[in-house]
C-alpha cells in the first residue's frame, strides 16, 4: 500500500510540474510560436521525501536555456520542510545529529546525514540568535537576573533573564 501511496504522490507532483513548466513557457507540448524561444528539454530523476508518505522518485521537467525552477519542488531540497522542524524538535529533546541520522532511515524511508540534520537546526540557530540580539530599549524591563553560574545556551552566550513588574 505504502509503494502505491508513493506512487500516486509521484504522478500529481510531475503532472503539477509539467503543468508549471507548460505555464511558464506560455504554451502546451509541442505547440510551435515564431521568433527565438525556448523549449521543453526532458527531464532529470530526483528523490523528494515527504512526511508520512516516504522517499518519492520524480521526474522534475526542464527547458532548454535551463531558467524553470518548480515552485512545487524548490531546488537542492531533498525534504519537505515539516521534516526540518521535525529535525530540530527532537534535537531539542536531546537527540544527538548522529543518533538522529541513524533512526531517520526507519522513520523517513530514507537517511538523512548528520551534516543535514545539522543545516535543519541552522534555522533553530538563526531564530534564537536574532531573539537574543533583538533591541530592548523598546522593552519596559524594570529588572535584571543575571545567573551567577556560567550556563551555555544554544548558541554559546551565559543566561539573562529579563523581566518586567
């Protein structure tokens, strides 16, 4: 059941694409216009995991100059993004990026690298250092704690907490 999930997932997703590539072009298959333009050009297999379905084998259409790029499948994306926030949520309960690595084959379908893991919590990384270096002076903060007790956070700073009355 799951192959043939995988499957039907695989044909919408290239029908959707070719259907992008025939919008983008401005014409359907094998309509002639005049002038320099540019045309359809086959196209490459790629694997695309999606939550809950698996690793899935497309077909992503291309053109002749090489200018298409799907909206439905960016570039140089193997996962969907829900995978990448479900990679970092269980970073966050503790599970290491190897040990993550090692149980995505069974929960995925397909193994994601430490490296990968790794470029999933850079998101994570981005998001509390931008919270971190956020601009106070529009804060009524009355009070200061400042820990007594050198506490690496996420991205290697002591802990402060900030507070108001």
């Amino acid at each position: 059941m799951r192959s043939d999930i995988q499957q039907a997932v695989a044909a919408y997703l290239d029908a959707v694409m070719r259907t992008e590539l025939t919008d983008w072009l401005g014409r359907e298959r094998y309509q002639r216009t005049g002038g320099a333009v540019n045309h359809r050009n086959g196209s490459y297999p790629r694997r695309f995991t999606i939550k809950g379905i698996g690793d899935v084998g497309l077909l992503v259409p291309r053109d002749r100059r090489g200018e298409f790029q799907s909206r439905v499948l960016p570039r140089y994306r193997r996962y969907e993004h829900e995978i990448s926030r479900d990679l970092s949520l269980l970073f966050l309960c503790g599970i290491s990026t190897r040990s993550l690595s090692a149980i995505s084959l069974r929960l995925l379908g397909r193994k994601i690298s430490p490296a990968e893991v790794s470029e999933a919590n850079q998101e994570l990384v981005e998001a509390v250092e931008k919270w971190r270096m956020r601009d106070l002076s529009v804060e009524a903060i009355r009070y200061v704690f400042i820990d007594g007790v050198k506490s690496e956070s996420l991205v290697g700073s002591p802990s402060i907490l900030l507070g108001n009355v």
